[in-house]
C-alpha cells in the first residue's frame, strides 16, 4: 500500500500484486505434483509428472474438505508452493552466477 503512493509506485504495486495473486494461485500445482510423487513413491508406482499431479490434487482436494483442517491444509499447500517457487528461483540464480552469466 505503501508504494501505490507515487506516480511510479503504482504500476508497479499493481504488477506485484497480480503477481503475488498468481503464484498464489498456481503455487498449489508444485505442491500437489510433490505430494503425489510422494504418495506414488509410497505406494511403489512409477514417476510420472501428470499423473502425480494429479493424485496430488485429488488428494489435497479431498484434505481440504475436512472442517477447520482444510483450512489449514490450504495455508500449508500455500507455504510450500510459495517455497518451491523461491527455492527454484535461487536455485537458478546460484546456477548462473556460477557461470558468470549475472
């Protein structure tokens, strides 16, 4: 809210913020592929991207329909999606300064 004050800060508070809103939204997609490959692995299928997503968001989807739990499901799927994508993203700055690209 801060930023949105001057004449510059307000395309970009708005650009953050449509951003922040999209990796809430598709932050849930890294978690759920984890969580099915995870479920997979317990259960000894085999990998496949697809089908990990979506066991993964079969499952959180039946989680969260548990009262007061799914709620709380739902920060956690949040959380982690959030981390996957901030990891990735350093993971690649490391990568690249590295190589002396950045």
């Amino acid at each position: 809210v801060l930023i949105a004050v001057t004449l510059i800060g307000i395309p970009l508070a708005i650009l953050l913020f449509v951003t922040y809103i999209f990796l809430l939204l598709f932050g849930k997609i890294f978690t759920a592929i984890a969580f099915g490959a995870w479920v997979l692995q317990k259960f000894g299928q085999k990998q496949n991207p697809y089908f990990s997503l979506t066991v993964g968001l079969l499952l959180l989807s039946v989680l969260k329909l548990i009262p007061f739990f799914g709620i709380v499901i739902s920060f956690i799927v949040m959380l982690f999606g959030l981390g996957a994508y901030v990891i990735s993203k350093r993971n690649a700055y490391i990568s690249l300064s590295s190589k002396k690209l950045i």
